[in-house]
C-alpha cells in the first residue's frame, strides 16, 4: 500500500525543530483566519501513518478528516491520477466533457441508496455539494425554506454558514447571513431529557410539530440533516428519527437531503451512514472520501430532481476536475478490493471495545458512540449533570499529540474527541493508537 513503515517513531519533540521553522514561515505568509490543529509540517503519508519534515512518524486518527480513508497515497488514486494527469489536466466539463466525469457519476448512481434513476452532478467542495443540493431542491418544489438541525454542520460558505449550527469559528462575525433557513431539535441521545429510549419518537415529533407551525410544510423546500453528525460532536440520532423524518418529507413534498461528506465512502462500515435504517434520501451530497485526498463533492439524486435545475444553472469551472475524477475512480477501486466496509466495521469492535472498558474506568468519558472508523467519547465534568469538560479534551489531544498520535476535537461543546483512522490502518497501530489515549486519559 505504501513505502512509509507502518510504525510510530518520535526523534523529535513534537512539533520538531524544522517544523517550527516552517510554521514562523507560516505565521508571516498565511493569513491567520486559517487554523491547524497541530503545527507539524507534513512530508509523506500512507496507510496509518503520516511522517513530519522532522522525521517524526504520527499514528493517523484523522485522515485528514474523514478524506483519506484509503490510505493518503492509494496505489490506485495514484496510478489513475498520473495517468490522467500525463493525457490532460483540465478541459472544463461545461466546454468539452471527458469520460470520467460520467464515470464518476456511473459508479455513484450504482453505490448510493435506492434503485431509482439517479443523476449526479460534481463539485469541488462538501460545501459546494450541499450549496447546490439546495438550488436543485429549490429549483424542483418551488420553495424557498430549508430545515437544518441543532449540532448540524455543512460548510463555510455564507449559504453553508446559515446552516451550520455553531457560532464559534464557523460564523462569528461573518453575517449577515441567508434567509429562510431554520433549526429544530436533533435527536441527541445522550443529551435528551427523558433519556436515550424516548429519544428517537420525542424528538422526531417536536421536530414535525415545529415544522408544521412555525414554518409550514407547505413553504418547506428541503430538510437537510448529516445520518451521523461530524463537527458536532459525532452525534447518532437516535433510532426512529430518520425514518420518520424522510417519512414526513415525503408525505409533504419536502426533498430530504442526507449530507453525508464526512460519513459517507465506507466510513461508518456501511457505504452511506443514511442506509443503517435502510432511509433512501431524495439527495445525497458527498466529497471527503470520494477521491482519496484530491478535492471532489458530489449531488446525486432522484433524475426527476437533479433535472429539475436549467441547462447552464449547475456547474463550476472546476467542478469534476479530470484528476480528480481518476482519483475517485482509483479509490471506489481501492474500497471494493479491499472491502473497506469490512474494515470499517472491524475498526468499530476494536475501538468501541478498548473505549467501552475505558469509559468503566473513567468518570471522565461520559458516552463512548459513532458507527466504523467513526467513533469519539463526549468528555464531561460530572456524569449526573453531563457539564461538558472542553479543558480536559483539549488537555487530552494535547497529551496524544505529543505521544504521536493525531487525533481530532469537535462537539458544540468542544468536548468530543473524534477518531477517523484511514480505513487501511493496520490493527497493531489501531491499538498502539488506544494505548496511546489510555495513557493520556491516565495524565488527565
């Protein structure tokens, strides 16, 4: 898979000196909007290791977030990407098309949920994808109003930004924002007041209750919602909600929209999080995984919708770039011949079991949950009163930086540490990345 030893080395403090180096270059050249979350200048990647301009070699938690599932230089990405790369870079398909843009748009309409006639149409960007599932909604019910929900994420675009939930970093000071966007309650189990078992009918419920009084189902374009919440905080809804909700849509015309850029391709060991209780979406938007690190988003959707849009209103210059379309080919490639859905799942009994028995030992960790190589522990003060805890996670993250382990927060609250290993990570350094975080929480 790759020629980067597949084993944690520490020759340095990290971050080490030359990335230090680098990162005073950074500080004087980069604007200062643009965050890392650890300052180590990367050199190589591959499998579950990435290797610093130091030398230093970090057990992977994070995939670059949910994208390089495959590995972060897949044989087959790389090979079909140099391939195309050699024939021509970019001709923009809105000019003259190429074959792989079909392609692409072939294998998604095989892969995704539901045996209707699909269609697809290519971005750059997750936010670009949802950006546009919004227009294709609009364009076919001829309305203007979009429910997105409590915790939800989808981008850092103005349109985007209306839609994600949290404040701080993703909004603070950017408005204003778009109109006729509205949030209702998600169904966060662990967090809901009559506890997880009433979750699911409860919030589903409220939610419909609020859609029908406050907005009209009648006024609804789309309801947007990702199966399995990323940035906040890797939130399952509770069982029942989905289908209840796709359920509602449908009665009243609604397109519901799975966003699933950070849980699709694999990731929560199935190929979409949306098809766990078997919820086929009118729309599903992706990018992250699609092409194993090169940027490509994805709408595909029910032909009846995506065509719903005039000649000319869907598009991008670079929207489906050529390279980008070989590397999604070259990673679909990689996730059936290694059936990363498999693995997946075989990184979820690993990880849940190790942080299952942490969590009996640690008042610390409050809820162990995610699906595949999607999992994270919401840390908290107290267990009674579920305060969140975001000095200890930061404190925590810290600790298995420095260890060698690169791991992720997220959460409203900032109290969710989140672990996205690439899907090829072999078994040894999934656990030596556990024993890493068992130490940590042992410091903390």
């Amino acid at each position: 898979m790759t020629a980067i030893p597949q084993e944690r080395r520490l020759v340095t403090a990290v971050p080490g000196p030359k990335s230090q180096e680098l990162q005073a270059r950074r500080t004087a050249a980069v604007a200062g909007g643009v965050g890392s979350v650890l300052p180590v200048f990367a050199a190589r990647a591959g499998g579950g290791i990435l290797e610093d301009v130091d030398g230093n070699r970090l057990i992977d938690f994070g995939s670059g977030i949910a994208v390089t599932s495959v590995g972060a230089s897949a044989e087959a990405v790389v090979r079909r990407a140099s391939a195309q790369l050699a024939d021509f870079t970019h001709t923009c398909f809105m000019v003259t098309p190429y074959e792989g843009y079909v392609e692409v748009c072939e294998r998604l309409a095989e892969l995704t949920p539901g045996d209707h006639a699909k269609k697809s149409a290519l971005f750059n960007s997750g936010a670009e994808a949802v950006e546009n599932a919004v227009k294709i909604a609009r364009s076919y019910t001829k309305r203007q109003a979009v429910v997105v929900f409590d915790h939800g994420y989808h981008g850092r675009t103005n349109l985007t930004m209306a839609l994600t939930s949290k404040n701080m970093p993703y909004k603070n000071g950017f408005g204003p924002f778009a109109p006729e966007i509205y949030r209702v309650p998600v169904a966060y189990g662990y967090r809901w007041p009559t506890g997880p078992e009433n979750c699911g009918p409860e919030a589903s419920a409220q939610v419909i209750d609020q859609i029908s009084k406050q907005i009209g189902a009648d006024n609804v374009a789309a309801i947007i919602i990702e199966p399995l919440l990323g940035e906040g905080g890797f939130i399952e809804p509770a069982k029942g909600f989905l289908p209840a909700l796709a359920k509602f849509a449908k009665d009243n015309g609604i397109v519901f929209v799975a966003d699933e850029i950070q849980s699709g391709f694999c990731r929560t060991g199935q190929w979409f999080a949306c098809e766990d209780e078997g919820v086929v979406p009118d729309l599903i938007t992706t990018a992250k995984g699609i092409a194993g690190g090169l940027p490509l988003a994805a709408v595909t959707g029910r032909a009846e919708i995506m065509d719903a849009a005039h000649a000319g209103g869907l598009g991008g210059t670079y929207g489906g770039n050529p390279v980008a379309c070989a590397a999604a080919l070259g990673a679909i490639e990689t996730m059936r011949e290694l059936d990363l859905v498999a693995k997946a799942r075989r990184i979820e009994t690993v990880m849940k079991g190790r942080l299952s028995a942490l969590r009996e030992k640690y008042d610390l960790i409050g809820d162990v949950r995610g699906r595949g190589a999607m999992i994270a522990i919401e840390l908290v003060k107290d267990r009674e009163t579920k305060e969140p805890a975001p000095e200890a996670t930061a404190a925590l993250a810290k600790a298995c930086h420095a260890a060698g382990l690169l791991v992720l927060t997220c959460g409203t609250y900032g109290n969710v540490l989140r672990f996205l290993p690439p899907l090829v990570i072999g078994e040894d350094l999934l656990n030596e990345g556990l024993d890493i975080i068992e130490q940590a929480l042992a410091t903390v």
